[in-house]
C-alpha cells in the first residue's frame, strides 16, 4: 500500500500506458485480420463479377495480414515486459527513460505500410511488358 500520492499517480500512468499499448497491438491485430479475411474473401468471388479488370489471385496480402497479426501480437508482448521494467524500476523510486519499443514498432508499420502500398499501386496499375520482335 502507498502512501505517497505522487508514486500512485506514477503507477497507474504506467498501467494506463500498458493498456494503451494493448489497444495499439490488438487494433494492428484486427487489421491485418480484415486484410487476410478480405483477401481470402475477394479470391473466393466468381470471376464473372470481374469480367474487365484483372485482380491479382497470389497470397501476398495474406502474409501481409499474417505479418501484422504478428507484429500486433508481438507490441503486446514486448509492452508487458517494459510494463513490468517500468514498474520494477518505480518501486526503487527511479525512471529509465526508453523509446525502444516505440522506435521499433514505428520502424515495423511504416515498412508495412510502404510494402502495403506498393503492393496497392502494383495490383492497381499491373505492369504490362511488350515484347517486340
């Protein structure tokens, strides 16, 4: 039980922390969750629906929705452990200022994010090579 108001505050600002970095793991979860289901979704529609355009039939958006399913899971794993390192270390009184998680999965959902987007703009204006003889 604490006394002091101010270490109170101090925990439940890293609890509210923590459960903020579980909302972000699950809401990436959820993403790439929409993304295989609707993947899987568009490959299972008749191709009469169709008819002019040319819709990309590989599974390369499913292993992107698979990767962020991964990368959401692992944002709440790796948010847990620095809740527990920040909670051990506001026992002893003391703070270890670190941007390692966030610098990590900043660097993770923009390099998805860039593969999502060439991935859009590909399967949107497919490459066409003409060969002359």
């Amino acid at each position: 039980m604490y006394k002091n108001k101010n270490r109170i505050n101090e925990h439940m600002a890293n609890e509210r922390t923590f459960l903020s970095w579980i909302r972000t793991g699950i809401g990436i979860m959820v993403f790439g969750f929409v993304i295989v289901k609707f993947s899987s979704f568009v490959n299972q529609l008749p191709a009469s629906f169709f008819q002019d355009s040319t819709i990309p039939k590989n599974g390369f958006t499913i292993f992107i929705g698979i990767a962020l399913v991964f990368t959401g899971a692992l944002t709440i794993l790796l948010s847990y452990f620095k809740y527990k390192q920040t909670h051990k270390l506001l026992q002893k009184g003391e703070y270890l200022y670190s941007t390692l998680l966030l610098t990590m999965l900043t660097v993770v959902i923009f390099l998805m994010s860039i593969i999502i987007i060439t991935y859009l703009i590909i399967a949107a204006y497919p490459l066409t090579f003409q060969l002359t003889d």
